[in-house]
C-alpha cells in the first residue's frame, strides 16, 4: 500500500465538499463563467447534483449567476476565505497598472472597490509611497451608505432599487455626515450623478479625504469604483475638484475604455 491513498479511497472524504470545490477549481485564466450543463460535463457529474451544488454556493456568495441566469462567476465571498481569485477578474487586471499610474501621479493612495450587497469589498490597492498610507487591505468592507466609493456603485439605481437594497430600516450613523435615512441618501446620490464623481473630507473616517470615481463595464453599467485617499491630510477644495478629480475621472474612463474592448 503506497503512503497517499487514492482521494476515493479515503474513507473520511466529504464528496459533496470535493464536489463543490472542484466546480471553484474550474474558475480562473480564460474560464471565467461557466453553465451548469458545462460544469456537469467537465466534472461528470448529473446535472441535478450540479444545480444542488450551484445553489448552496451561491447562497452562499461563493458564485454568482449573471443576468442571462444561465452562466455562473466567481463571487465575493471568496475574498472572506483569502482565496486569491482577484487574477481571474479581467477588471483587476486592467485596472491595476493604471492604479499604479495614479497613486505615482498623484501621491496619494489608490484603490478599486466592488460591491456586494450592501457592502463594498476591496479587490485593488495601491498604497501611498509617504510613511502615511492608506490601511486598507485586499478584502476589507465598508457600508455603501457611508462611503464614497460605495455610493458610486450605487449612484445610478433608480427608487425601486434603492428600496429593495436597503429596505425601510434606518441606515447605520459612521460619522455626522452618514445619510441615516434612504431619502438622506438619495439626496447625495442626486448630487454624485450631477458631478459624476465624489470627494469626502472625513465623510466615512476622522483624518481620511478622499475622491471617487464609477468605473463601467462593457455594457455601460457601473461595476466597480476607484478612488485616491489622503489620510491624516487636509486637501484643499480646489484641489479635489480640480486637478485630483480629473486624475480619477481620466483613470476610471481609461479602465471602461479597457474592459470595453475586452467585452
């Protein structure tokens, strides 16, 4: 008997654990969506197991099924575990190098978000080259209410989005300048779509000034936002609207312009 047994051999095996791990295993390089009937087939498993498994992942958050309910990605919930599947997001790929442009451009720390939920979850970060940077990691959440960059992600929805997003209870207070009701939100929203962008002096965090910027998919949607933060730093007002924000709005147009040639 060798010292490995064989993993059918193994009597302490959970196969639908290995069965659910192996259809996150078929995601990365050039597979970044399957269908069920795909999965199936490249598993050799019965489809009825595959749509089993498919939905206790995605309640789950570990996949997520697209618009056309038919094709399933890689979801958010994987960055809660540490797995390193940011590589197989065409969005983090084209957006890194031009991140990197902009904190060397501009001093200041510089990062993408996605949401999930009522969440923001940061998938890039490029942090300043001062001793004072910013203390975000790969993975950290904030509310989407209460930030900047989360408002981005969120700034086009209409009412009924909205309300079914964050629902009739009131919204969680960060600092005096936290929209605690959905009509307090909207009001900012109003203004970030009249601007296209957003700047927060402590908005979310004592010390903290910040600009944002939607980034848009191939289909013109918003899918993700960028900012550059300052931290400990007051930035003066002409500055943000100015030259920093052009900064971020030309960096934000540079990865949509990317990731539409990619769609």
């Amino acid at each position: 008997m060798t010292d490995t047994a064989a993993p059918s051999e193994n009597r302490y095996i959970v196969p639908a654990l290995a069965q659910g791990l192996g259809i996150l295993s078929l995601f990365g390089g050039e597979n970044r969506s399957f269908t069920a009937p795909e999965i199936a087939k490249a598993l050799s498993l019965p489809r009825t197991k595959v749509f089993r498994l498919l939905q206790t992942l995605q309640s789950m958050d570990y996949v997520r099924c697209d618009e056309d309910k038919r094709h399933f990605t890689l979801g958010p919930a994987l960055l809660r575990g540490g797995f390193e599947y940011l590589a197989s997001l065409d969005m983090v790929e084209v957006a890194q190098p031009i991140l990197q442009r902009l904190r060397d451009e501009t001093g200041l720390s510089s990062h993408m978000a996605i949401r999930d939920k009522r969440e923001i979850v940061y998938v890039a970060r490029f942090p300043a080259r001062s001793t004072i940077a910013s203390s975000v990691n790969i993975g950290t959440r904030f509310p989407a209410h209460a930030t900047i960059m989360g408002r981005m992600t969120i700034f086009e929805m209409d009412d009924k989005e909205l309300a079914a997003l964050f629902g009739k209870e009131p919204l969680v207070r960060f600092t005096p300048q936290t929209p605690v009701s959905l009509k307090a939100l909207k009001a900012l929203l109003a203004q970030d779509r009249a601007r296209g962008y957003a700047v927060s002096q402590a908005f979310f965090e004592a010390g903290v000034s910040a600009i944002a910027a939607p980034v848009r998919d191939g289909t013109g949607k918003v899918a993700a936002a960028i900012n550059v933060t300052a931290v400990n730093a007051h930035i003066d007002e002409q500055a943000m609207h100015g030259a920093l924000k052009d900064a971020v709005l030309n960096a934000a147009s540079e990865i949509s312009r990317w990731l539409a040639r990619k769609s």
